[in-house]
C-alpha cells in the first residue's frame, strides 16, 4: 500500500512539476497519519528520483501541554531527517487571549506564517504539506456552500512575499488509503490535541460526502475529476504529448 501511495505522489509531482533539481524542501509534520505518509513518501522518493532534491520535516508546536513530539523526533533521527521543532503561543492566542469561537482559521493562518517562516531560515525553497485529495474535494465543497465561491487550494502554490512554493504531493491519493497504511506501517501518529478536532465544518463537508456516497457512489471520484477539468487556478496539467514547434 505504501508502494501505491509513493506512485501517486509521484504522478502528482511530474503531472505539476512539484520538485527540481537542488530543491530543499521543508515537509510539514503535524503528526497526523497525512503529514507522516506524505514525510515516508518523500523519503522513499528522494532515493531513486531522477531530480535530487533535500527534506527536512518542520513541526509547529501549538503550546499545548498535550502536544509531544517524541515519537516524531525519534522517527526523524531513525530515518536521518533533518527535524526542528518551533514551539509557538498558538494554542494562548487562539484559546486563552482571542477566545476565538470559531478558532480554525486563525489557527491555521499562523501555522502558516510560522512554517514558511521556519523553512526559510532553514535554507528551504518549497514546503510540503500533507493535503490528500479528500481535503482538495472538502475544501471546494467548504468555499462553496460557506462563502460562495468556486475554489480548492492548488496542487502547487508560488507565495511571492516569502518568495517559497508550497506543493501538494499527495493531492491524487484517498484518505482511506492512507488510514490504511498507517496502520500496516504503524505510523506514530500522534492522538488529537485540538478541542475543535471533529467538530469543524471540514468535518461536516467529509460528513456530508459520506453520506452522499450512499446514493451516489463516485460522488468523490466525480467532485474531484470535475476539479481537474475545470478553470480552478493552478490545476490545469500541461500536456506533455504535443512536440514542441522548432
């Protein structure tokens, strides 16, 4: 199953030109069973891909005492990846000072910030993040339904203040596939810390394709073709096929 995922990350990153030669990219390890298939993936990758590229993994300590890192750290020293943990004041602000009741966003937001911030000083030109392509469908659904507008993040997303591009490696892989090999590889995947976790409209959108399933089997598989095939900002695929004109 590992071997699956590692072929459609693969195809991502050639469909979207995701690494060039010499990238040092900064892998976003949040714990989770996502981050934690995306860091095997790019670490298998790196040893045969034809393109030589460098990972580190960069986790964004919220400030929470149920927050531990241990087992990352123990698991990025077994493989030999460079790891730097950034303990932050997020859960204080978002929780203690802002009291935020709908604290996803802001939370989110300065994850964000702090990551791209850490991998640039890491020497880090790209950051990778976990983002599978349920999270690309809930995300369209999310945009839609809350705020009108027809839009998913990118498969690779250029950020010119911190002159860093974020790419999406494991945009053509399930959820439930990587559920799966987590448990076959027994990931550390670290239990949830955040309060909101399962209570999040992103929670209600996976809900909500759940239980359209039931009618509509390959409502997934048709949310995320209609996706590719539309005018969404940075999801069209350049077609490879046609010769070039001399």
């Amino acid at each position: 199953m590992l071997q699956t995922i590692m072929g459609q990350a693969r195809r991502a990153i050639e469909d979207y030109n995701m690494i060039e030669e010499g990238d040092k990219i900064g892998i976003g390890l949040s714990g989770g069973k996502d981050s934690l298939a995306l860091l095997y993936s790019l670490y298998n990758l790196k040893r045969f891909y034809p393109k030589k590229f460098e990972i580190m993994a960069i986790t964004i300590h919220p400030g929470s005492d149920t927050f531990k890192t241990d087992e990352l750290e123990k698991l990025c020293k077994n493989l030999d990846i460079e790891y730097v943990v950034y303990k932050s004041d997020i859960a204080q602000v978002v929780f203690d000072i802002r009291k935020e009741k709908n604290p996803c966003s802001l939370c989110a937001n300065m994850r964000r910030g702090m990551l791209n911030s850490v991998a640039i000083e890491n020497g880090c030109n790209k950051i990778a993040l976990g983002h599978h392509s349920d999270d690309v469908s809930e995300t369209l659904l999310m945009s839609l339904f809350l705020n009108g507008k027809i839009y998913t993040f990118s498969p690779v997303t250029y950020l010119s203040r911190s002159n860093i591009t974020v790419i999406r490696p494991l945009i053509y892989v399930n959820e439930k596939d990587i559920r799966a090999v987590a448990r076959e590889n027994n990931f550390p995947v670290m239990g949830k810390c955040c309060p909101y976790d399962g209570i999040t409209k992103r929670e209600y959108m996976k809900d909500l394709i759940k239980s359209l399933r039931h009618d509509i089997p390959k409502v997934r598989e048709n949310i995320f073709g209609a996706i590719k095939r539309s005018d969404i900002s940075g999801w069209q695929i350049e077609d490879k096929s046609k010769d070039s004109i001399i």
